[in-house]
C-alpha cells in the first residue's frame, strides 16, 4: 500500500503548500484507522479533531428521534472530514461521521491545526479553498432538494461521485437523495434502458 | 445620515484589518442604491460584483418554475451580500438578491477583490470569518429544515435575525420558514400567549 503522507502531499489540496509546510501538518497528523461501521465523530460529542481520508469512504448522517437516517454527504479517499461547525464554534455536534467501508485518516487536532494555520499564510488559502469547495456543495444540495425531481438527483449523485455508485449499499443512496429505496431502483431502472 | 465607508470599517468583520488596508478596500467600493423591490444580483446573471449592506435589507430568494419563492436568508446592514458559488465559478447565479426596504450597498468587483486580497493577508482573515459563518449558517438551517417543527423554526428565526420581524411581511417570514402563511399565523398565536 503507498504510504498516506505522500497521499496528503499530492492531492491538489496542497498545491501551494511548500513541502517543508506539508511536512509540519503530517508530523502533527496520526494515522486512525476506522472499521466499516464505526464512527469517526459521533453525533452528541464536541470534536477537537478533524481529518483527511487517506483510505476508505465516509458518510455524514443525520439520525432523527425516530432513527431514521440522513445522509448529508459522501467522504472518499483525499476528502477533508470534519464536523467544522461543531468544531468551530466547540458545541456538540448534530451530526455522525460513518465509515462506511475500512478506512484510515490522518487525524490533526483543532487546536494544533490553529497554531499552524498562524504560522504560515499558505494554510488559510488552504482553508479558503476548503471552505469555498463545502460552501458550494451545500449551496448544490440545498437546491437539488429543493427543486429537482429525483431523477436529475440521482444524474448528479453520479456526475459527483463518479465511481462511488458500485460502493454503496442502495438505501444509502437513496438517503443521500432524500428518497425511499424503492424510488431509487424505479429511477435507476429509467436509466438503464 | 453616517457615512457609509465608517460603517463598513467600523463593522465586527473588519477588526483585524488595518486601517491602511481598508481605506484600500473602500476605494475600489461604490455605492449603490438598491430600490425595494429591485434586485442586486438577478437570477440567471453570472455575478462579477458583490457588496456590504450600509442601510436596508436584502432576502436571498429562488423562483421555481410555477413562480413560487423560496428564501433562503435575509441580510440587514453590516451583512456582505454575494450569489458567492456563481461568482467563485463564474456561473450564472440560481437565485436573486432582492431588497425588502431602501437600501445602500458598498459594492466591489471579485476581480478588484481577488487582487486586492492577494495583496495582503489580513484579507484572507476575513474572508475566512465570513465563509465560516456562511457555512455555520448554512448547516444549522439544513438541519432546522430537516428536523425542526414550525415553532421551533419560527423561534430560531427570531434569535437569529433580532429585531427583523417587525420589518418583514408575514409571507416572507414564512418562505423563510419554509411553511404556508397560514401556519406561521398559528405559530405567532401560539407564541403570544
């Protein structure tokens, strides 16, 4: 397997980071494997760390009273994942970080993370581009649900996350999408035709 | 009337900005009235300018197809406004920006921006903290629209935007909420005991 630094290093997140700069984030970084199944944040907790996805897939979930779950998002490999609300502003999160199949991240803490980010400009315009990158995918999300019918949903689904269909169970899907399961497959069956 | 540029300096979003930089700031800014009614940024637009609401109020506001309105957020004085998403990808624009009262903005165009924020890092500073709050804002209404009945809904509403209610209409207080105005009717008896 490659080593998940230089994992980190290369993925365009870092670009106009300088090397020596990237090498400070990993020596404060620590590699946290999480099992298909368990939590890297869970809800009801006040996260003091946040990640980067070196292997594996993550979702962020909602859980109501009922149990009933809601999939605000899909995490692979060279995503950031952090509940950064939560984090931001250090409340209880109110929402879940799941793996969804083995994975591992290096894991920075917030506070360690904040003294970088003031040693040297190159890591806010890091943030910047992260933030930039989650605000518009909520902006996406929130008109999707919104306005479009779940078939032009599930066409973005694919556009967004091409190759990730394969890797998940139907019902996540269809709970990222906002829609039962069996409207899901009556969508994928217009599809295929 | 106080000049709008002492305002803008004056306003929580530029502590940390020296003034040298934002006497820079203003001078690439101009004001611009916004009739109520008229809309700053039009749907459908890719938008090259943004602004910092010095007097009024704006609403954030899709149209569906069947002419209906959805809003997403209001914005009062001391507020940047921006349809950000379209502008960062140079975009047309999914929603207007509409003002609800007589408004001023102090408006900057993102290319003088970009150059301007290149310029110095105290920018970058900033942007953060209104990108943060963006985002913070975002997902608390995600969840609120998801989870949170109309009381709930309403009473955030109230926490959030103090002093707002009296200067909105019932019907946008309720596309807000996302309810018929005839809910929010029952809500605010409820809450008047």
């Amino acid at each position: 397997m490659s080593d998940p630094t230089v994992k980190v290093i290369q993925s365009p997140w870092f670009r106009g980071v300088p090397d020596s700069e990237a090498q400070e984030f990993l020596k404060l970084t620590k590699p946290i494997k999480v099992k298909k199944g368990a939590r890297f944040i869970e809800a009801g907790e006040t996260p003091k760390i946040f990640g980067f996805v070196t292997q594996g897939l993550f979702r962020f979930l909602y859980t109501d009273q009922e149990g009933k779950e809601y999939t605000k998002v899909f995490m692979p490999e060279n995503s950031f994942v952090s509940a950064y609300s939560a984090m931001v502003l250090n409340q209880a999160s109110h929402f879940s970080i799941e793996a969804l199949e083995n994975s591992e991240v290096l894991a920075i803490s917030y506070v360690d993370w904040l003294k970088l980010k003031e040693s040297n400009p190159c890591w806010n315009e890091l943030l910047i581009k992260v933030l930039e990158k989650a605000f518009i995918m909520k902006e996406a999300r929130e008109r999707e649900l919104l306005f479009l019918d779940a078939e032009s949903r599930y066409q973005i689904f694919l556009e967004r996350f091409p190759n990730l269909e394969h890797r998940l169970k139907q019902h996540m899907i269809a709970s990222y999408l906002g829609i039962a399961p069996e409207s899901l497959s009556r969508v994928r069956k217009k599809e295929q035709p």
